[in-house]
C-alpha cells in the first residue's frame, strides 16, 4: 500500500468518522484519495452499527430495538457530525434566503424548526426501514445496515467529482469538493454496487442481489438530487451539505431495502 493510500484512508476516516484517527495530511492529493476511500469509512460504521442490532435481535429484544441500536450506533461514532450537517442545510434550505443568508444560518450553532422536524422524519424512516429489515432476520437486518453505511459514504465520494463548486473558500466543502475525476468516482460507484450485490446474493440469490445494487442506486439518486439542489441554492458545497448527502443517501437506501 503506498503512501498516498495510507494518508487517504487516515483523511477518511478522520474526516468521516470520529474514531481515533488522525489525519496528518490535509492537501488537495490527499483529499482526492481521502474521498475515493470514503466507502471504506462506511463500512467499518456499518460494521459498528449491525453489531448491537444483532445481538439485540439474537437476546429477543426484537426488531424495533435492535434498528433503534444499529440507527443510533452511526450517530455515536460520528458525533452526529453527519445529522448536525442534515439539520444545518435542512435550516439554511428552508429559510428561503439568498446563498450568503443562507450559509450564515448554517453556521449558527442552534437548530431551527426546518432541522428539528427533518432530523426527527429522517431517524423515524431509518428506524422504520430496520425494523423491517431485522423483521426479516439477522442477516437483513445486519446486511442492510452495512450496506446503507457504505452507500451514505459512497455519495460523498460522487459529489467530491470534478466540477462540483465549494460553497465557502475554507472548511471540508473547499478541501474536497472537485478532487475527485469523474471516470474514478463511476469506477468506485460500480464497485460498490457489484460488492453490495454480490452479499445480497449470498443472502437470497439473484432476487436480493439485484435488490441490494437498486438499493444503492436509489441512495445516490436520492444524493444527487440534494446535491443538485444545494448547489443551485448554495453555489456549491460545504461540510454541512456532505452531512446532509449522507443522511439522505443512508435513509433511501435503508427504504429502498425494505421494500420488496
């Protein structure tokens, strides 16, 4: 593994998470790398996350416990730095002010009624959406944990692509956004939808492989509509926006997946 690698997964994770690690790089090269790692990120939280789920599920507490715990579990580890991100751009969304009002209602430090009422829909959809998962079994349950993780941090990586403006000249929206080359954030999105597809085929066969790759297009679909709206209301993006684009892309896929 070279160099460049090791300092893109310590910026993704230092960056996307809030386990200990520490980002000793902070340039554009490495932000590049650091975004294309991003999936990585998600799927040690989505590992964290089906952990307490299940073993809720096997000690007989039930499904709605165990997606309460495994919904939760992101938040913990991240240090709701991705739901303080949903709130902040659900606010600056719906103050209907111009970019620069916006952006500076997005740095308040409280929370208005536009973030309340989104953080509070957008938890009940996840805990609803695993509770049916985990309804199913384990496997579901823990599958479509990991997989919606891994999505959320993928649509990051997609909205990291070349052409894609920062909001503000400073924060992680100008560190990462336009790093990544469009052809390279396709190629990491495939990846990803044949990995998901092929554990959804381990778990049922060609039905749930098919199911898990539409999964994780609805996630991005659902992302880069937010973005393309952001950025039209915004002028590009910012760190508040990336958390926003998660948590939508995290919720689609978990609904996407208990459909069916």
């Amino acid at each position: 593994m070279t160099s460049l690698n090791i300092h893109g997964i310590r910026f993704a994770f230092g960056t996307l998470t809030a386990l200990p690690v520490r980002v000793s790089r902070w340039d554009r090269t490495t932000a590049r790398a650091g975004m294309l790692c991003a999936p990585l990120a998600g799927l040690a939280v989505g590992l964290l996350a089906a952990v307490p789920g299940v073993l809720l599920l096997l000690g007989g507490a039930g499904p709605l416990m165990a997606a309460v715990a495994s919904a939760a579990l992101p938040a913990a580890v991240t240090r709701g730095l991705h739901l303080d991100g949903l709130a902040d751009t659900a606010d600056g969304l719906g103050s209907a002010k111009p970019a620069e009002d916006a952006l500076r209602i997005m740095k308040q430090s409280d929370v208005g009624p536009f973030g309340v009422i989104t953080l509070v829909l957008v938890l009940l959809a996840q805990v609803a959406a695993l509770a049916g998962l985990y309804g199913r079994g384990w496997a579901d349950g823990a599958l479509g944990t990991v997989a919606a993780a891994v999505t959320a941090r993928l649509a990051l990586t997609l909205a990291s692509r070349a052409g894609i403006p920062p909001a503000r000249p400073e924060g992680l929206g100008a560190a990462v956004a336009g790093t990544v080359p469009l052809l390279r954030a396709l190629a990491v999105c495939c990846a990803v939808a044949v990995c998901c597809a092929g554990a959804g085929a381990l778990l049922g066969g060609h039905g749930a492989a098919l199911h898990h790759a539409l999964a994780v297009a609805a996630g991005l679909a659902a992302a880069q509509l937010m973005l393309r709206h952001c950025v039209r209301r915004f002028g590009g993006v910012t760190g508040d926006v990336f958390g926003a684009l998660e948590e939508t892309a995290a919720t689609a896929a978990l609904v996407a997946l208990s459909l069916g």
